[in-house]
C-alpha cells in the first residue's frame, strides 16, 4: 500500500557535512582496532586467530543488521532508524571502552558493528532529499569520509593506547558519535515512509544468516586444528552447509525476505558482489597481516614496531582511502563502474601479490597498503554509487545493503584467514609465526583477486547498468 506524501525537503549543505562527521566519527571507531591488534593480543593474552575475530566480529554483526537496517530506512524513513541505530553504536563504543576481558571487548564490538548499517541509510536520505545529480556526489563523500575516519582511527589509537590506556582508544570517538548524532537529529529534514507493505521482520532469515555466519568462523578457528579434530570439523561443515540450504530456502519463499535473493539475481547486482566480496577479502587480508608484520620481530623479515609506529604506517593508506572514496563515485559518473572497477581490481591483485615478495622494508609496506586502500576505496565506492541509482527510490536501501553486506563478509573471510594462516604458521613453542605464513596469506590474496577480472570485464561499460 503506497501513501502519496509532499514533496521532501531539499538536505542543506550543513546537513550533508553533519552527515559525513558522523561517517568519519564511526569510521575511526571501526579502525582503531586494527592498528593495536598486536597490543591488544598481549594484553589480553589471546592467540591470532582470537585476535582475528576480534578484527572481525564488527563485521559479522554488520552484515545482520545492514539488510535490516536498509528495509527499515526504506519503509520507516532513514532519519528516524539512522539515530536509534547510532544509539546502539554509542552503547557498543561505551562497552568496549570499559571492557575489563576479551568477551567483554567481544560484546561491545557486536553492538558497534550496527555503524555498518548507517551507509544504506545514509543514501536512502540523501536520494531522497537531492537532485540525482547531487545525490551521486553526496553519496562519495559520505562514503569517502566514512573509509576516511580510517586515518582519523589509525592514527589517533595507537599514542592514545600508550599514553593513556587502550580503554581511551574506544572512548574518544564515541563521544565523537554522540555529538554529531545530535548534531545530525537536528539538521536533517525528516524523510517520511516511502511506502508501509512487507514492513515485516524477516526473524528465520536473520536467524539462519546468523548461524551462518557463526558457523563460519568456527570452521576457520577449527581449521588450523584439523589435524587434532577431524570429526568435529566436519560436523561443523556439515552444519554449515545446512544452514546455507535452509537460508536460501527460507528467503525464497518468504513474504518479506531479509534479503532480497530475486534481487541478487540481477546480473549488474551479482556480478557487483563478487567483485566487492573479492576486493574486501583481499583488503581484510592486508589489514590483518600488515600489523602483525611491523609487530613482530623474527629472523631476517618484521619490524618489533609498537603501536604508535604502526599508526604512522599505516597512514598513508588511510590518506589514499579517504581520496579514494570520492574519486570512485566520480570515476563511475564519468566512466562508468567496469573501468573503474577492473583498475582497482588490478591494483589489489598488484599490491598483494608484490606484498608477497617484497615486505622486508618499510617502503614496501606502506605502498603495498596504500595501493590496498585505493582499490579498495574505488571499487566499493563505484559499486555501492552504482547500483544507488540504478534502482527504484524505494530500494536504494535493500540493494546497497546486498553490496556493504557482502563488502563485511569479504573482510570476515579475508580476516579470519589471515588469523588461521598465522596460527598455523606458528612453530610449537614460538610465539613468532614463520615468514611464510605471511607469504602465503599474500599470494593466496592476490591470486584471487586476479581471477576476479573474469567477471569485471563481462560487465556493462556504461555508468547504469
């Protein structure tokens, strides 16, 4: 049933910046983890595949609430879920900030990752409130900014985790959040329902995807055990794959599925998935493993670097992502999203696979991350300002969704591996995993992504597919 409203009102400029501070607020609570993930591994005494879910568990918890977040914005107006979703957030960033233990970081984390939830969101308010136009333009710069609060996070966690305590690393940008989420309630024109049909919530759909998804990373915690617990691994795949079957069984038949699986079927939708799937495992792999490569000190390669150091190397890379983001939503306005997505995808597949041969000096690393970032911030951006507008209004929300869903199951993945890869490679004991742990989560990395050039070069040239 569709209600006929007025027509919205024009988004000021104040609120579109307010927008993008909020993004770069929760871009730098998402990223102080990575920089410090060696530091919070010794403090809480936890081995790398631990410190891998932790890397990761925000994303797990995104790709839950991103869909559903999305389908609520549509129906509900995206101002209205935005604030209650920053709420929650805020929440998540108070409890890591006072976490005492590693379940305790563990909840906060989950409760943070609702952040991943506020960029379809985002678009539904702006395509709602400017003209095509604009609305593209915007969408890159909040997407920018949120990959840019990166550097804000990057840069910010590691002397603040030294000279204070790991504890304020959290605190600091949730504050942040607070104020803009204020800031932004006040300055956003309210956006009414689109429509109020199949409002419904998809619980067996969200249910099954969460066992989905936590049966996944206990197959990868498991895997570098296999040895030790072959049957249990293989029930655990087995589990897995029942929980796959009736996911998909249920989304197809349901009224109101959670997410959209005739909508996935698109080609221009599919074929955005894969590449962004691709491109962030590839991302996911460089985040985890450059960290714990300046952190470590072993024979002939690493770096003993301490957080703060970390940081600053990891800068640069940060700095590229946050020109990225922009430069794809323009690059796929002018160019449209097969170029722009087939160049990232080449430098991705360069940079890890140089990665992989080269990582014996600093110089190395920074390139290698900063060329990650840029083909990371350029094919998501192309892709989510993509599919944005070539979409009905009304499913702006549920099909981006399908795209920042898959970009946090690539990270999860690409994470995940990288801890196993680690765990595996550490001789019994050492704490100092062997350089070919390293070497192989690289290659494996970039060799993938390579292969993802088979599906880039089959999509359509034109900026709307």
């Amino acid at each position: 049933m569709t209600t006929t409203l007025a027509p919205p009102v024009h988004m000021r400029r104040a609120a579109v910046w307010a927008l993008g501070m909020l993004a770069i607020s929760t871009g730098a609570l998402e990223s102080v983890v990575a920089p410090t993930l060696p530091l919070l591994q010794r403090e809480l005494d936890i081995s790398p595949s631990a410190g891998a879910l932790l890397n990761i568990v925000l994303a797990i918890t995104g790709a839950l609430v991103t869909p559903l977040a999305g389908k609520l914005g549509d129906r509900y107006g995206g101002k209205r879920v935005l604030i209650r979703l920053m709420a929650v957030v805020s929440a998540g960033g108070l409890v890591s900030a006072l976490a005492p233990n590693l379940p305790v970081l563990l909840l906060g984390q989950v409760l943070q990752g609702a952040m991943i939830g506020a960029l379809p969101l985002s678009f539904i308010v702006v395509r709602k409130h400017l003209p095509a136009g604009e609305s593209k333009v915007a969408i890159g710069l909040v997407s920018g900014m949120f990959v840019g609060g990166s550097m804000v996070g990057l840069l910010s966690a590691g002397p603040v985790a030294e000279a204070l305590s790991r504890h304020w690393m959290f605190a600091l940008p949730t504050f942040a959040i607070i104020g803009f989420t204020l800031l932004v309630n006040r300055l956003m024109p309210a956006d009414p329902p689109v429509r109020s049909d199949d409002a419904r919530i998809d619980w067996p759909g969200m249910l099954l995807l969460s066992g989905v998804l936590v049966t996944l990373m206990l197959v990868f915690a498991m895997a570098p055990e296999a040895g030790s617990h072959p049957l249990v691994l293989g029930a655990l795949i087995v589990v897995l794959a029942a929980f796959v079957t009736g996911w998909v069984a249920v989304e197809r038949r349901a009224a109101a599925p959670m997410i959209d699986l005739r909508m996935l079927a698109r080609p221009v939708i599919w074929k955005s998935c894969v590449l962004t799937f691709v491109i962030c495992l590839g991302t996911a792999m460089g985040v985890f493993l450059v960290p714990q490569l300046l952190d470590v000190s072993g024979e002939g390669y690493g770096f003993g670097a301490g957080a703060t150091e970390i940081g600053f190397i990891l800068l640069p890379g940060a700095v590229v992502a946050t020109l990225a983001g922009p430069a794809g939503g323009l690059g796929e306005r002018r160019f449209g999203p097969r170029a722009v997505v087939t160049a990232a995808v080449v430098i991705m597949a360069t940079a890890l696979l140089a990665l992989s041969v080269a990582h014996t000096e600093v110089w190395h690393i920074v390139v290698g991350k900063a060329l990650i970032a840029l083909a990371n911030g350029l094919c998501v951006t192309a892709m989510v300002t993509s599919i944005a507008s070539s979409v009905d209004e009304g499913d702006t929300g549920i099909a981006t969704s399908l795209i920042l869903v898959t970009r946090v199951l690539g990270s999860a993945v690409g994470g995940m591996l990288g801890g196993v890869l680690l765990t595996s490679g550490t001789p019994s004991g050492s704490d100092v995993p062997a350089e070919s742990a390293f070497v192989t989560g690289f290659l494996i990395a970039g060799v993938v992504a390579a292969l993802s050039l088979l599906v880039a070069r089959t999509m359509s040239k034109g900026a709307k597919q």
